[in-house]
DNA sequence: CCTACCGATCGGTAGG
DNA sequence: CCTACCGATCGGTAGG
C-alpha cells in the first residue's frame, strides 16, 4: 500500500492523489484505507523517511569502509544510483513530494538530508586534503549538484534498458571523478590513486 | 499575474495552489482572476510555453554562433545556468509541475524538451568527432544528466549568495569539461578506452 | 473586480 | 472492508 502510494504520488504529485484514486488501484474504496493508515499525510512521510535512512545507511556504509576518498566516491555514487534503481517508483515521491510534508516532519527530513550530503562533503574534503581531487574544489557546489543528478534518474532511468542504474552509476563516477580531479600539471601526480 | 502563479506553483505545487490562494496574493478574491483568464491550466501552460521557449532561444543562439563544441557547451551551460538566475521564481515551476499539463499540452512541450536537449547531444557528438570530448562519450546520458542538474538549481541557487547564477554554470562547465575532455593527460581513472 | 453560488471532489469519520 | 455521510474546499460561472 506505502509503494502504490508512491507511485501515484511520484506519477501525480501529492495534491494530485486522492485517497480514492490509491483506493482504487488497491481494488478497494477510498475511506477503508483509513482502516490501515492514520492520514494521508502519514504515507508519504512514511516514503520519505524510508528513502532518506536508506541514504543515510549507505552514508555510515561507505565513510566507514576504510576506503579513500576516491573509493567512497564512487561507492556513494554508485550506491546512491542502486537505490534510485530498485526503488524507481518510488524515489521521485521521496525526492520531490517530500516538500508537502507539514513543517515539523519536512524540517526533520531536510536535516536527515544534510546529513547524507555533509558526508559527500567529507569525503570531497578529505579527497582535496590529500591531493585525490583539485584544491579548488567547491564541495558544496559539488555535493548538491551531484545529488541532484543521481536524484534526478528517477526522472528518467528505465530497468529495462541497456544500463543498470549501477553501471549509470559508474559512469556518472567516471565523468565527475576526472572533472574533479587534480589539476594535471600540477605536482602531486604521485598522490594519486586508482 | 503569470509570475505570481509561477511563484505559487514552484512553492506549493501546481495541484496545491487553488485560485483563492492566487487571488490572496494578488490582492483580489479567486474568481476574479476568470476575468484575465480562461483556467488555472492556461497559467500554467504560459509558464512552460515561456520556459521552454527561453531554452530554444538560447540553444539556437549558441548552435549558430560558429563557436567549437567546447565553447558551444560552455555557452550553453552558462546560458541555461543564466536562464535559471533570472528566472529563479518560476524556474521550478516549469521544470518540475510542467507535467500536470494536460495530455496534448504535455506532449508538446516534451518534444520541445527533446529538441533543446538534442541541441547538446549535437555540440557533445560535433565534440568527440573533432577530438575536443572523448571518444566514449555517451551524448544521452551526458545531456540528460547536465540538464537535470542545471534545472536542479532552481530548488537551491540564492540570487543573494556570493555567486552569480553564471558564475555557477562557468564551475559546472569546468568540472563537466575535464570530466568529458579526450582521455590522453593523466585523469584519475583513465585506464579504459573504447 | 465582487457577491453569490454551482456541482464535484477532497480528506476523513461513524457505524456496522 | 463497505455504506453513508460530514464540512471544507475545489475550479469555475452568472450577473452585476
């Protein structure tokens, strides 16, 4: 019931669902949902929190592995776009419709959510400390625009294309990691790590 | 009038905007707005039409300037990081609620969409054919992904921040042409070519 | 541009 | 899980 809410949500905004539109894809009517659920506002707070503690999941994952900026860039990257794939249908909801949360929960939600972007932060900051990404390196700017970028393939990714959304992943890494890169004529070649 | 919509549909949806809440803002009751418009979807109609016409403007401004592809993409990010800056309160409005446009509207403006997004691919292909962008450059992905990511800026760019909206897009050229620049110098992961 | 109002639909409840 | 229904609100119209 939450995922088919989620796909009428991404597919017709939140205001654009109605309890009976969901009842009826559930083949039931709209007022005996409220046997199950407290409020509609109740679902898509549920969509929300579930995508963003998958965020901040993968987050504590890859800062903890042990890896270096490099490899946890990518493992953020690559990770964040496998969650974007397995749950297509639900993402945008999470990624757009988040913002007609009432103010309490929408302000819980945007803070979860500077958390997970403070740790694409921290590993592009720890990435220019030593030398794995350029000096001049906004992460901010980098940060936000990278997630909206891999937020955005809920837009538009399709499982039944060619590429998985983990190789689109790879392949977003592949662009950004060399725009990111150091500056080649620069001295610290050595430091740099595959 | 239509920019105020704008304002009303990119903060609270086009499905949570009702036409007393537009009115409120204008000074006047709901239904007095019936007076300078047929329906709530025209103004959304002209908020689009207007959106995507901009983008065409400058994609035929740049395709005929007789630039190379890599100032060709440069002043296309830049113009649509522009774009984007001035048109900061209606900007979402377009990107995001175009899609509550009905059937045949809708249809319209994606095949609009299309094209701008073609012009792009053109500039990344005319790009890897003379050596400026490397030789396995996916153009679809590379202009979905640059556009999704320059629309984004209208969830974030603050006109009162330190940079400029082309300011912006110059850093975003930057990154995104070292990272789809041809493959010779010593990028990080640069082990694979077609 | 307002008052008064329309039928439709909204989220949600009562009672079974 | 359904029927019956609630008050509120929706986009829009008539008439001035």
């Amino acid at each position: 019931m939450v995922r088919a809410a989620a796909r009428l949500f991404a597919e017709r905004g939140y205001h654009g669902t109605s309890m009976r539109d969901l009842g009826d894809t559930l083949g039931l009517v709209g007022s005996s949902l409220y046997a199950h659920i407290g409020s509609k506002n109740e679902l898509l707070e549920e969509i929300v929190s579930n995508g963003v503690q998958l965020c901040l999941d993968l987050a504590e994952r890859v800062l903890s592995s042990g890896e270096g900026p490099l490899e946890k860039l990518r493992a953020l990257i690559v990770g964040h776009a496998g969650l974007v794939g397995v749950n297509i249908e639900s993402w945008a909801a999470f990624a757009i419709e988040y913002r007609f949360l009432p103010d309490e929960q929408r302000e819980r939600v945007v803070q979860l959510r500077d958390r997970y972007q403070a740790a694409y932060r921290t590993v592009l900051k720890d990435g220019v400390a030593d030398g794995t990404f350029r000096e001049d390196l906004d992460d901010h700017l980098v940060a936000t625009t990278l997630l909206s970028l891999l937020n955005a393939m809920s837009g538009w990714y399709r499982p039944d294309g060619e590429l998985s959304a983990e190789e689109l992943g790879e392949r977003i890494f592949d662009v950004i990691s060399r725009g990111i890169g150091p500056d080649e004529r620069g001295a610290i070649s050595s430091e740099t790590v595959t």
